[in-house]
C-alpha cells in the first residue's frame, strides 16, 4: 500500500518563539503532481514568516 504526500502552508510573525498557525484553505493538501497551487497574501504591516511542512499519509 502507497502513502500519499501531503503538505501546509503555516505563517508566524514571530520566528523566535515560533507559534506556526496553518494558513486557512492552504492545510491538509494532498499533492497531485498535475496540480500548481500559489498563495497570495496582502501585505501585512509587521513581517511575516512562511513554512510548508510535508509528510506521508
């Protein structure tokens, strides 16, 4: 039986003390190897930090 990869987005402006939130409609996503996502934000008034984690299901 295969595992499936699945990624999310998370933000924090805060990358000392880390609190990572996932990123609303960009968690939990199975990839497909056709599909091409992007995500857009506008531009916040303090920095702002992104990560994607990966793992197998």
């Amino acid at each position: 039986m295969g595992h499936s990869r699945w990624y999310d987005l998370e933000d924090t402006t805060n990358l000392p003390s880390g609190g990572w939130l996932g990123i609303l409609g960009q968690t939990n996503i199975e990839a497909v190897s056709s599909e091409f996502r992007q995500y857009t934000n506008a531009v916040p008034a303090n920095a702002r930090f992104f990560r994607v984690k990966a793992r197998l299901k």
